[in-house]
C-alpha cells in the first residue's frame, strides 16, 4: 500500500471516532428530525476541510503509521478480497452521515432548549 493510502485511510479512521465519540451524544434526540440538514451539510465540510488542513499540515507522519499499523494491515487485507468492498469508503460514508447528523442535531437541540426556555418566560409573565 502506498504512503499516501495508508495515511488517508487512517485520516478516515480518525474522523469515524471522531464524530461516534463526541459528537454522537449531541444527535441522539434531535437528528432524526432535522429541518436543517442541508444547511448543515455545507457547514459539515467548512469543518471538515479544516480538519484536513490540519491533519496532512501539523501531524507528524511516524506518530500516524505507529498509530494505525493494525488498521493497515486490515485494510491490506480487504483490498487483496475482492468480495468485500473498499473499508475507506465504507469508512468515508459512515463518518460524512454521523457528522452531518451530529452537527444538526446538535444545534437543533440547543434550538429546542431556548425555544421551551422562552415559551416558559412568557407563560409565567402571563
């Protein structure tokens, strides 16, 4: 597998747990019903290009292969399995739709919680 491969797949990796670990909580009441997923679809790759700035402009390379070695080595084996589809894009599918869905739900949610906050102000000032 070529340098660059390896270093892609493990950025997708990254991403993927990013998004299941700290972003998730924010979604899991409000991402199903969403009016602003396209909106925060844009914003989702604002975000995401400025990971990938930093990630390939301020990672060092060694720390990354140290980090990842199993995760190449599962990759390798996939790619010689034809029947399985490519894990990266699996990978990349995956983390684009959590991402999207955390980051709406997320604002969605603080939407929600000053919308109750103000509805309860003006039925006690009634």
């Amino acid at each position: 597998m070529l340098e660059k491969e390896k270093v892609v797949s493990c950025f997708w990796h990254t991403i993927f747990h990013f998004t299941t670990i700290f972003l998730m909580p924010h979604a899991a009441a409000f991402s199903f019903f969403s009016f602003f997923f396209f909106f925060f679809f844009f914003f989702f790759f604002f975000f995401f290009f400025f990971f990938f700035f930093f990630f390939f402009f301020f990672y060092d390379y060694e720390a990354i292969h140290d980090l990842c070695r199993k995760s190449e080595k599962n990759i390798t084996k996939y790619k010689e399995n034809k029947n399985h589809p490519d894990p990266t894009m699996i990978t990349l599918f995956k983390s684009t739709f959590l991402c999207i869905a955390s980051v709406s739900g997320g604002v969605q949610r603080h939407f929600w919680i000053r919308f109750v906050k103000n509805a309860w102000k003006a039925k006690v000032s009634l």
